[in-house]
C-alpha cells in the first residue's frame, strides 16, 4: 500500500534545483534560516554523479539539511528517507538521516529519536548512500519511531569536524508501509499507534487509538506481550498473534470477537482467557452469550466467578456459557478442606450456628455434618467478629453443644462469591470431573439458573450444590449425571448429582447414573418429569437408597413421566428445628403419576416410595399417586410404599384424600389401593360382620372411611330367606384395621366394599 498512491499525499521534497528557499540549515520549522537566505550552500547544475545537487560548506558541529515543507507522519504508514552524498575537499565528515518531529500543537514531540544511523565519508568522490526509515511503530528497522508526531521536516545531519566540501544529491522520501505490514488493506497494527509489547509498558491507549482509527479494518495485535493498565473495549474484528496481561479488575471487551478462542488467543492461557471473558461477559449488553468454540479449559483451581469479574457481588441479567468443557488440572486444589468445629444450635434460631469455634476457618458452601443434622445442609454466610454461622436448612435435632464437620468441597465453577446472581444458563457443556473436582456450587441468592443439555461426568463429590437460595426457579433440562462410583456397591456411594433448597425448580429430562441420591430437594413447587435415574442391579438382595429425597412435608410437586430404576423416592421433614406436627402442614401436596419403578434382586422388604417422619403427630393429607408401573425383576417384592419409622410413625387417625389408584403391580406380592376395593363372606348367619384387615391398603393404614358396601349376589338369613335390609357400616373398628357390617338380624353371604384409610375431599 502507497498513501502517495491511494490517498494522494505527497512525501518527496522538491529538488534542490527548484531552489533553496524551501531547505533549511535549522530543524526546517517556520521562520529557520535557509539555504537560499543565508547562504552556506548552492547549487551545481551539473554534476557528473548527481546531476543537479547541493554543495555545502560545513561549517557547524551538526550542519542540518532540512526540508520545510511538512511531511505526513500518519499511523501504520512508514517512510524510507535516502540521500546520497560524497565529499569534495576539506575534512570529511559523517553523515545521518535526521530530522524534527512536530505535534499537532506544532511543538517539538520529545523524549523520540531524531536521526538514524550515521555513516562516516572516508574519501573523496566516493558517492555513500544514507537511509533511515521513520513510522508511529515501534518496529524492527524503523529508526524513528515517532508515535504522537503529525508531520516532520526530513532531511540529513553532517557530523564531525567543519571547513569540509559535501555534495548532496535530491533526497528521497518514499512510502514504504508495505514492508511492514502482509496486508494494509485490511489490517491497522496496534504497533502503529505506539503499543511497545514488552509487556510492561502500558499499551492500552494505542490499542484503543488503533481500534477508532480502523474504520471496519481489522485491529491486528502483532508479536509481542502487550500490558494493558485500564479497561480496553475493541469495537472492530482483532486478530492476535501476540498476547496480552491485564489486572485482574481491568477488562478487555472484544465487542467483534466474543468468543472464548478470540480471548484464548488474547491471553494465551485457557484459565485466564476464561475468566476475561467471563468478566467481559457481565460488563457489556452487545452479547448475551459465551461460546466456548468446543473448546477443552482446564482449570488449575476452582474458578471464583465474583473473583474474576471483580467488582459486582449481585447480577441479574440473562447470560449464556454454552459449547465446551471444562475439567481440572492435576494438582492438590481439588482436595476437600476439612473443618471440625464445636458449636450451639437452638430451634429457635433454627438457621444459625452461635458460639462457633475457629469461625474464620469456615467456608461458605460447606457441607454440614453432626448429630441431629439432616441431608445436604450447606454453610451460607459466616460471621466471624459474631462467631455465627447461617445455615442452608433448619436441623432436626441438634439442640445444644456439639461438635460439627465442615467439609468444603471444590467445584470447577464456584459462583458462592456472589452475593445474588440470577438468569445464567450453562448449555451444552461438559463438567469433566475425573473422580477430582465436582461442577458448579451456585451463589447463596439468586433465581433461575438453567442448566440443559449438560453432562456433569464423575464428579468426586457433588455435580450441582446449592449452598442457599441461589437454586429458587431453578431448571435442569436434558443433562446427564455419570456417577465416580459405578463400579461401587449401594452402601459405600456417598455422591450426590444435585441438591436444591428452595421453591420451584424444573427438573426434566435428565439421566442419572449410579449416584447414592439423584436428588435432595430441600423446597416445594417441583415439576419432575421425563427423568431417569438409575442406581444399578448387580448385589441380589442388596440395599438400594433413595434416588429422589424430599425433606418439606408439604410438597406442592408433581414427579411425572419418569423411569425409577433401583432407586426409589424417599420423603421426609429432616429440614425442620422441631420436627413433630405443629403449626404447619403435614405430609401432602404430591402427585406422582405415569411413572415406570423398576427393582431388580431387591430384598423382599424394598419399597419404591417411602415416608420418614422425623417427628411424631404427622399424617398424609393430599398425596396422589396413580397411573404408575411397578415391577420387580428377579423376585418379589412385598409391597411398593411404606413407613420408615426410625424416628416416628404417622398418625393414621389423620390421613386425608389419598389416592393410590389405577397403578399397575408386577413382581410386587400386595397390591395396593386407596380406595381398595375388598370383598368379605360370612359362610355362617350372624348379625355382625367383622371384616379386615388389608394388606392392600397403602402405608399400613387403617379402615378409616368406607365408601361403599353392597351385597354381592344373595344374602340370606337363618332360614335361608333373601335379605333386602340395608345393613349400617362401622369403619376402623378395634385396633383401627377392620371394620364392621351390622344387620338387623343374623345374616350370610357376601359383600363388596371400597374401603380408604382417609377421609376424602
């Protein structure tokens, strides 16, 4: 590229012929004294190497030749000065390009390069050429790097002693750009505007002058490490062959090129790339979303999201990580920190630890172990100076002093340095945990993370933890869960895919595959549906946990359309200070419907839904569950719901609007209704019918209600005569399991009846 060509400019000073008016003995500025006013130099129209040229008389230290005229010094354009000189008589001299640099003040830019190399003249007649190129980039063979200059005025020094004869042939300004740089057309070189690329030097003003000065040319960040000091926003494409080296505070926005290959190529480093873009991505409106190319970034240590955008501790807009993988480096940053801690807890401050132990030692996101202390309680804030400690969930039976384990564990994306963070979406990536790290622990506050079509592959402990309220409105679509412990029987898996503490999560279409639980879910408003989560088949008669714990009584959830594969549902009030029936609502609000409950070699006393009080008084009050498949393979089961009463049974005098109906029983040696409907003979006449119990009705539940009884075919008396009295129905006789038929008089025969263990709606 020649501007002389494409722009029109003129940087060939005229000859020396045309006269000296126009060639300064000074720095060639306004007002300098020429060679045509002061003498000290002619011209000699003929000359047998030169042709027209000026003779001078040296009669300075420094005699200066330059001229007036203003020549251009424009960003990413360089200029090759040329003289050819030789010596007549007199001592001879040396002789440099040179000349003066000036500002759009028209003043003197200090602190550059004035001349370029100096060549001495060792005889006389002998004609030496003397070059320099000049240009605003700091660039291998440029002489004078003049950034910041707008025109010059080019010429040549003669060095050394005085009293000698020097002809000069025309001097030579030429555009020579396209040494520099592979394609002027479409590129402007940070370089150009006076980046250095030491990495020390601060480099963010020219990338940014670059950048304005580009006009939809691409911003090219040649060789080198460029330091920029302040927040650099590029609105061009860039490309970059060198790197850059920011603070952590200050960021780089590439408003063309966001994507994480860009950053990569920015940064050099996968960790650091990521984070950069991260924080760029919370601190601009023109993307919404981070394409990570496909890309593989292995993280060294956990990845403090707060930590790496620097400054908010709370967001809410809509953003998007998608299309890559991320997996931990070797090293010890994936090991669990530890902490055991002694401590008071009180049902009456049933979210706070008071009096605790080496506070400071504590980490937000722990797991909380201890007597009394139910599933999955995380650590959600620390208070040292108050040597509190606020927890996830209340605990169930922990009044009083004990002693606690704190056990944080380290996730490839930490996002618990938000204070509330709301609307990100993970998609489409892998979380390659390698038996090392687990996923992502989420900020203590926040609404409406999404993770879909995500695969969280063998994480050491946990693929997903709340450690607070940042799980509310959560979404988990199509992700798949691949346990670290597949080849591990039931009892010694400790993994968890996920846990969730608050209300109105959507978890849907996902897979799971051999963890101890699929999920703990510490709130209500769930809708659970098209999942499967497994737990494997391969200990006959072997123990098989929960797949699905809830730890609210009163759900308000539906758990439809899944596959329930040797790892059933489980359903408690473990997250409760004071666990016996109270104020609140009991066990209710959950509807489980077109389900498949699969078992393979369970032990006979397997149960596919179980209900564990940890507190007496409480009893089921709204719990539907219909339309579901029931088999067992390999064996029998006894039934496919019960009671685990470890702690409390329920109170079957309570129970209200239960429906277990329409479900279909495979491999399962009671089937189980409410409302069932039983028949009952009396071979020998006699007033009162004593009919029950029934295995067939749900949770081991009383003969509560009696829907209906009819007669089914003939009904006689003593003496063998029809009956057509109506008799009157005495439901939960004796121990609660049986009810009565009462005649009028001494009766035979059969009835039909559909008989609950609730008072339904």
């Amino acid at each position: 590229m020649n501007k002389a060509i494409t722009e029109g400019l003129v940087f060939m000073p005229p000859a020396f012929a045309t006269g000296l008016g126009v060639w300064s003995s000074g720095d060639g500025t306004p007002g300098s004294d020429t060679y045509a006013g002061s003498g000290g130099g002619a011209i000699v129209p003929a000359d047998a190497d030169f042709a027209g040229c000026l003779e001078v008389v040296k009669s300075a230290a420094v005699q200066k030749v330059r001229h007036m005229g203003e020549t251009p010094i424009l960003p990413g354009c360089y200029l090759r000065v040329t003289a050819r000189v030789k010596a007549m008589s007199g001592p001879l001299p040396s002789v440099r390009i040179a000349g003066w640099p000036g500002t759009g003040a028209g003043a003197t830019l200090p602190g550059v390069a004035t001349f370029g190399p100096e060549t001495a003249l060792t005889g006389y007649g002998e004609v030496v050429t003397v070059t320099a190129i000049v240009g605003t980039g700091n660039r291998q063979g440029v002489d004078m790097v003049w950034n910041g200059a707008i025109y010059g005025h080019l010429g040549l020094d003669l060095t050394g002693p005085a009293g000698g004869v020097v002809r000069i042939d025309d001097i030579e300004i030429e555009d020579i750009t396209g040494v520099f740089l592979r394609d002027m057309v479409g590129y402007v070189d940070v370089r150009d505007y006076g980046a250095i690329g030491d990495g020390i030097t601060d480099d963010h003003a020219a990338f940014e002058a670059a950048d304005a000065d580009a006009q939809g040319r691409t911003v090219l960040v040649s060789d080198g490490v460029y330091f920029l000091g302040d927040h650099t926003s590029i609105q061009s494409e860039v490309a970059f062959a060198g790197t850059v080296t920011m603070p952590r505070d200050k960021r780089l926005v590439l408003q063309r090129n966001y994507d994480y290959q860009t950053y990569l190529d920015a940064f050099g480093n996968e960790e650091e790339a990521f984070k950069k873009a991260f924080q760029a991505l919370l601190n601009f409106t023109d993307h919404d979303s981070l394409d990570l190319g496909g890309r593989r970034v292995a993280l060294t240590e956990p990845c403090d999201l707060q930590a790496a955008e620097g400054a908010k501790t709370t967001f809410h807009s809509r953003r998007v990580i998608r299309n890559g993988v991320f997996e931990p480096a070797e090293g010890t940053s994936w090991t669990p920190e530890v902490v055991t801690s002694q401590a008071t807890y009180s049902a009456a401050q049933d979210l706070t630890l008071t009096a605790v132990a080496n506070a400071a030692n504590i980490k937000v996101g722990s797991l909380v172990e201890g007597s009394g202390v139910g599933r999955e309680i995380y650590v959600r804030a620390v208070d040292v100076a108050g040597q509190t400690v606020t927890l996830s969930a209340p605990l169930y039976d922990a009044e009083g002093v004990q002693t606690f384990t704190f056990t944080r564990f380290k996730y490839l994306l930490d996002f618990t340095g938000f204070e509330d963070m709301s609307l990100l979406i993970l998609s489409d990536i892998e979380f390659s945990l390698q038996g090392k790290a687990n996923g992502v622990i989420l900020p203590t506050a926040g609404l409406a993370f999404h993770f879909r079509d995500t695969f969280f592959s063998r994480p050491a402990d946990r693929g997903i933890t709340s450690p607070g309220a940042g799980c509310r409105g959560m979404m988990i679509d199509r992700c798949q869960f691949l346990s670290n412990e597949q080849n591990l029987d039931v009892p010694d898996r400790r993994t968890i895919a996920f846990n969730v503490n608050q209300n109105d999560c959507k978890i849907r279409d996902n897979r799971a595959v051999m963890f101890k639980h699929f999920a703990v879910m510490g709130g209500t408003g769930y809708l659970i549906q098209g999942n499967h989560w497994f737990a494997g088949d391969d200990v006959p008669s072997g123990i098989r946990n929960a797949g699905l714990i809830f730890t609210r009584p009163n759900l308000m959830s539906t758990i439809t359309g899944n596959y329930i594969d040797n790892h059933g549902i489980e359903w408690t009030n473990e997250h409760d200070a004071t666990p016996a029936l109270g104020q609140q609502f009991s066990f209710g609000g959950l509807t489980v419907t077109g389900n498949m409950f699969v078992v393979k070699d369970a032990a006979d006393w397997y149960r596919f839904i179980m209900i564990k009080p940890y507190g007496p008084g409480h009893y089921i009050n709204a719990l539907s569950v219909t339309d579901n498949v029931f088999r067992a393979f390999n064996g029998y089961i006894d039934r496919v719901e019960g009671i685990d009463t470890t702690f409390a049974d329920l109170d079957h005098d309570k129970h209200k609007n239960v429906n277990f109906r329409d479900n279909v029983f495979h491999g399962i040696r009671e089937e189980i209704a409410n409302p069932l409907s039983v028949t009952h003979t009396e071979a020998t006449p006699t007033r009162i019918w004593i009919a029950g119990p029934y295995v067939g009705l749900p949770f081991g539940g009383k003969c509560k209600t009696v829907e209906s009884c009819l007669p089914q075919g003939r009904v006689a008396d003593t003496a063998d005569n029809a009956v057509y009295d109506a008799p009157w129905i005495d439901p939960a006789y004796g121990t609660g399991d049986q009810f009565r038929v009462v005649w009028r008089a001494d009766t035979k025969g059969t009835v039909r009846a559909l008989v609950r263990i609730d008072n339904p709606l």
